[in-house]
C-alpha cells in the first residue's frame, strides 16, 4: 500500500515502508523487522515508531512515511495524522495496490479532511468522511495488452493518450460526484473521459493556470460497477479553479441507469455497498 501526496497535482518527496517491512498496527505504531533500515528512513533508532514520532519527522523532513496491514489502521492513522498536523495540506492520494504492488485498473483512493471528520449543517452532526473510488487508467488503456500499451499508449497521473495507426485517442482524468439521498455525505468518484484534441490540448495548455475555468464535451471512459457497460456516455467536463481535477456532468437526456442515479440519487446503503466491494476486490 501506497501513500502519495499531492500538492497543486505535483508529487513530492514518498516513503514506501512496506518495500522495507513496516506495519502499522490498530494502536497506530509503526512495527518494524529491517531494523537496520529505520534510521536511513526516518532518523529514529528506536524498535517502535508512535504515531507522535513519524508525524514530528513528517513534519520536519516534508516527507510520507506510511504503510498499514488493513483499512481500519490505516484510516485511522491518517485521520490522528492530519488531527495533530492540520497545517499539513488537505489534499491526499492512498493508493491501495495488490503484491506485488502493480495497480489494477480499479484502485481507491480518500481525500480526507483536516480533521478527518466534517460537520454537517444539515443534520448538525459529525460524519466520518467516505472514501472515493476512482480508476487508474481509462478502460480504454486498461484493455490493451501490455505490448500494446507500451507500443502505443501513454498514461499518467491525469493525462492518456493511445497512438493508433489512423488516430490518436485522448483521456483526462476527471471527477464526478454521486448524490446519496439519505445522508449527508456524498459518494466521489475518480474517472476517466475521452476529449476531442482541440480541448485536449486546451486543458494540457493550462494545466498549471489555477485561474483556467471553461468546459468541453467529452465521452465517459470508465466502466463503474453494478451498471455493466457506462463507456460513451456523453458528459460536460468542467474545469475548476486552484488546481482541482475537471469535474463531469452526465447529459440527463441520456438513457442510462447511472445517469438516472446520478440525478435522483442513490441510498446510503448502496453507496457503502460500492465501497465495501471495491475494498473487497483490492484486498
């Protein structure tokens, strides 16, 4: 398991303690077995790290140092992470990856909040923020055969492109949120859309302007599950300010069961449902 954070959609400095045999167990310290290993990571000679103590060399050294055996700890270490370090930017990126660590199409990812709950101000109660589910890669890319995608595919964080013989297909990766219709929160998800190349190009061009605000026309390229088949649904892409991925809009004419749920809304049942199968499926 991985953890990345991003700054403006620009990576910094990653620890991958699992390459080096780290745990971190329910009561938040780190387990180690390379004990040779810790003081080149973090500069710390003790046998067990605290939740205190990574977070003092996060905080000094501007560097992530995360790994944990399970969901719950890991959760709950970002959550007491960001609780003691509010300063710290908001915005992260976990990435839960099979042995050995290679990502599958479909991955998860949380964008947590400074306090790792929220307030509502409907209901006046406090929520545990949900994950989102997002996809690494459209599934264009995805079905290619790994001859084809480093002949003719190129992918990263926010961008793919596939170089056939007679086009060139292009993606961004974008966002679109799912309303859930009793609760409060809502469901996030992390998608892929096909542009034409005049607003691929456009939104490549001002990639880093956080002041670019404008939308394009694209074509959904991920197949969410419990709908089968949602490749080619036509959507509004829209781009936001500060930096944040462009976010989609279904056109509501379009016949569709995730078109029709994604303007009436789905329960909080089935949202955790999704959630729960993806963990499921990654684990």
């Amino acid at each position: 398991m991985f953890w990345k954070k991003w700054k403006k959609k620009e990576r910094i400095e990653t620890v991958d303690l699992t390459e080096n045999g780290f745990l971190i167990n329910y009561n938040g310290e780190i387990s180690q077995f390379e004990w040779n290993e810790i003081d080149k990571l973090t500069g710390f000679k003790f046998d067990r790290l605290t939740i205190d103590e990574i977070c003092l060399n996060i905080e000094a050294e501007n560097k992530i140092a995360i790994a944990t055996e399970d969901f719950i700890g890991w959760r709950k270490f970002m959550t007491e992470l960001l609780n003691k370090f509010p300063e710290i930017d908001k915005n992260w990126e976990g990435i839960i990856a099979q042995s050995p660590f290679k990502r599958n199409e479909t991955v998860l990812f949380s964008r947590i909040k400074t306090e790792g709950v929220f307030n509502c101000t409907e209901c006046g109660k406090v929520h545990s923020e949900w994950p989102a589910l997002a996809f690494s890669s459209p599934a264009n890319y995805h079905n290619l055969s790994d001859d084809e995608k480093s002949k003719i595919g190129k992918l990263d964080t926010d961008f793919c492109e596939i170089h056939y013989k007679d086009q060139i297909d292009r993606f961004i990766r974008v966002t679109l949120t799912q309303k859930v219709k009793d609760a409060c929160e809502t469901l996030e998800y992390g998608l892929w859309v096909s542009l034409s190349e005049k607003s691929y190009l456009d939104y490549k061009e001002n990639y880093n302007n956080p002041n670019h605000k404008t939308g394009y026309f694209g074509w959904l390229c991920s197949n969410i599950p419990q709908y089968g088949e949602t490749i080619s649904i036509p959507c509004d892409v829209m781009t936001r300010t500060g930096n944040s991925r462009p976010e989609i809009f279904p056109h509501q004419d379009f016949d569709h069961p995730f078109v029709r749920d994604y303007y009436y809304g789905i329960t909080k049942k089935d949202a955790e449902k999704r959630i729960n199968e993806m963990i499921k499926n990654l684990g």
